[in-house]
C-alpha cells in the first residue's frame, strides 16, 4: 500500500505549504475580514502557523456567490 486509507482529515504539508501563512491569529483575521468572501482563521498542525480556509462547515456559501 503506497498511499494512506484516506480516513484522516489532516492538513497535507502539500498543502500547507503553498497557503499563505500568517504567525497569529490576529493577522490572519484581518486579512479574512478584507476579503470579499467569508474566510475563517485556523492555526495549522504542520507548520504552527495561521491559515485561512473558505471551508465554514454549516455554512453553505450558494453557488452563485462564489462564481462572482
Ligand atoms: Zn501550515
């Protein structure tokens, strides 16, 4: 077996490293507060850092929102 089951969620370094990445919340907060679209602040695992995701779970975002 090459690669894992897949039944993680956990933030692939791959990933991780083309995120922009911020060193605190706060940072990250406020660049997500200027983006036209809900951004969410999550300190990543693999390189201690801030991210942002666009993923808000329970929050449906419709389709045509983002299309613009
Ligand atoms: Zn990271």
């Amino acid at each position: 077996m090459i690669s894992g089951r897949g039944g993680t969620m956990k933030t692939r370094p791959g990933i991780c490293n083309r995120k922009k990445s911020f060193a605190t919340r706060d940072e990250a907060e406020r660049v997500a507060a200027r983006a036209p679209f809900k951004l969410r602040a999550y300190r990543c695992d693999l390189c201690r850092k801030y991210h942002l995701t666009s993923r808000t779970k329970g929050m449906k975002t419709p389709r045509y929102e983002l299309g613009r």
